[in-house]
C-alpha cells in the first residue's frame, strides 16, 4: 500500500510504497507539508507510482499469466500485446514509462487497428490492454487506467454462416486426405469446434459406450456425445494403437501442440474448400515484408465467407432439426454455449441423445 508521510528532516511530504519486486522505497515529493495547490496533491499521487517502461510490463505480464491461462488465450495475448506495442514502437513511445501512456494512444491505437482487421479482432485486442492496464494499476505502475474509457467498436451485422448441403459434404470429402476426411466427419457428427477435434486422442473415445468425452477449450464444458452409427464406422476403419495418449489426427493435433491456436488449421479447410470449389480464392499463409504488412498482412481483416469449419457444427444441428429432433435436444449434443439453451437441458437423458444421433443421414466418406 502505497502513502506520504513526513519525515522528521524534511520539510516535504514523502511517498513511501513497494515496488514491482516488492522492496519499500520513499520518494520525496518536493511538496511542502504547509500546503499545496490540486495540482500538486495531484503529483503527490502519481509520484507514489513505480516506474516500469511499457515494454518491461508487457513482457512480466506475459510471464506472470503463462500458468493461470490456456495455451490459446496465452497465443492470442501474445499477438495482441505484440501489435500494441508495435503501434507504439511506431511512435517512439514503446519503452517509455507506462504511466506516460493515455487514452488518446489507447482510441488512436483501436482506430488505426480498425482499418486492418475485424471488429471482433479489435475488440478482442482492446480486451487484452484493459486486462494488461487494470494489472499496472493494481501494482501501482499507473493512477489512472488509459482503457478504462476507450469503446469498443461497432461489429458489421452482414456476416453470415450457413450449413454444408450433403452435395457440398460429398465435394469436400472427394477433395481431402484421409486425416481431413477424418476431420469432417468428426465434425459433422460432433458438431465439436476444430481445435477441439484436432486434440482429440484415442483416451477420448469410449468405444464400449459408444462415447466420445472432451473438455470444450472454449467453454471448459465436459461433454459426452454419442458415437453416430456412420463416424463409428469411420473410427473402425481407423488404425488402432496400443497407446491412449496417441492422437486420433496427428498433422491437426501437432499444429496445435506448436501454435496452440487454430487459425492455420481454419486456413487449410478454407483451402479445402477453394478446391472443393465452394471458395473463391485461397488463403494464403505467407507473412507479407514489414514495409506493407499493416495493410496486406496476415492481420489483414479477413472477408467475410459463409461457409467454414464453423458451418459443420450448423450442419449438425440443422439435420437433426429436419430430422425431427427437439432444439434442445440438438443443442445439448453439440455443448450449445448460451445459458437460456443450458435451462431446457434439463430433463434431456442420454437415450433422447442416443435417439436423436442415429437420426443424423449417412455421409459416404469412400
């Protein structure tokens, strides 16, 4: 805790406090203890505050939070906390005291990012900084948090998502590899996110019960989704494997395990799909040379395609709908995220599941 308080041989108040490293330190204030204008009893509480450079906070904080989030949130903030201070590099203002920063840079910084990436993106970065900021005004680096008044911006409400028809199913899969196939299926008869699929390991499935159990990285809901008669097929046709731990799609699962986040495996199904011929273009993974890649880059906003990965999870729920199967019922199969769906959950019992999921039409994956 952070205080002035009057030492005998002076006649200025002094600031006492901890510091990043936890060591007290009295500082001199320069202020008289007779009196002293606003201003001045405002630079009594910014004089308390310890000195640390935006770059030094950023990189302590990334530290600090290594082992308190997932390896994905761990990737995201990384990459937002790199893009800040590459705006503020581009200012000269990157090793400069924390407390220097404003809301001006913060708004500055959030407009200029809009010009490049999605709204989610920016909204998602700004996210980031006020957690970064809230951190240094916890730990006394700064009085006033530069985010606390910075908005978030207006997401483009065209964006559309739609489900695979089995004509679009069958054109994928006639184009894949054998691991995409693999990916597919699981996700058209899991309704399951692809990052989560592509962790999946053979200690996942539970074959005497026809299972398959997961944590959702997203949600960290535990869900236990009946094997459809056609992906248990598909699984049988897998080849088996004395150790549990072994992942069921070892390319997807490798990718992972390096750049803990699923943005290059949604690149490779976009591409999937430009040679399904159900995409325009391809994606491209080539990081573009520093001197354009703020417009042209990676972190380029990306267009907007109504059909992904994404679209398998509509397409389950979907054909379970047109099969007769109750909303409820289909949104507990694939671990449906809102808290109003999570109320008619009750009551749902494993053989409505089982019921429902032998509904679902079969795709020929040969």
């Amino acid at each position: 805790m952070a205080f002035l308080w009057k030492h005998p041989r002076s006649k200025y108040w002094t600031a006492r406090f901890f510091d990043r490293d936890g060591k007290r330190r009295n500082r001199s204030t320069k202020v008289p203890v007779t009196g002293g204008t606003p201003s001045e009893t405002k630079r009594n509480r910014q004089i308390i505050v310890a000195e640390k450079s935006l770059r030094s906070h950023v990189e302590h904080w990334l530290r600090r939070k290594h082992h308190e989030i997932s390896p994905a949130t761990r990737s995201f903030y990384q990459q937002a906390t790199e893009s800040f201070l590459g705006y503020m590099d581009r200012l000269g203002m990157g090793d400069v005291d924390i407390a220097a920063i404003t809301r001006d840079h913060v708004t500055q910084y959030r407009n200029e990012l809009r010009e490049r990436v999605s709204a989610t993106t920016v909204n998602h970065n700004l996210k980031t900084m006020r957690t970064l900021f809230r951190d240094a005004k916890r730990d006394h680096l700064i009085t006033d948090d530069p985010t606390e008044f910075v908005d978030t911006v207006r997401k483009q409400t065209d964006k559309v998502r739609r489900p695979f028809t089995i004509p679009e199913l069958q054109a994928i899969l006639a184009v894949a590899d054998s691991e995409w196939k693999s990916m597919v299926m699981f996700g058209l008869y899991t309704g399951q996110r692809i990052g989560d699929l592509a962790r999946l390991t053979w200690n996942n499935l539970d074959l005497t019960k026809g299972e398959i159990r997961l944590v959702t990285s997203k949600t960290n809901k535990r869900l236990a989704i009946p094997i459809a008669p056609p992906l248990l097929k598909h699984i049988a046709s897998l080849t088996a494997t004395d150790n549990p731990d072994q992942p069921l799609h070892p390319g997807s699962f490798d990718m992972m395990e390096r750049h803990g986040r699923s943005n290059n495996l949604s690149n490779q199904f976009a591409n999937l799909l430009h040679r399904a011929g159900l995409r325009a273009g391809r994606v491209s993974h080539r990081k573009k040379a520093s001197s354009d890649e703020h417009e042209h880059g990676r972190s380029s906003a990306r267009k907007s395609n109504e059909l992904s990965f994404h679209s398998l999870r509509h397409s389950a729920v979907t054909m379970l709908h047109e099969a007769g199967v109750p909303m409820a019922v289909a949104q507990q199969l694939v671990g449906h995220d809102s808290e109003a769906m999570h109320e008619l959950y009750i009551g749902v019992g494993r053989e409505s599941l089982v019921e429902a999921i032998r509904k679902l039409p079969n795709i020929d994956i040969s």
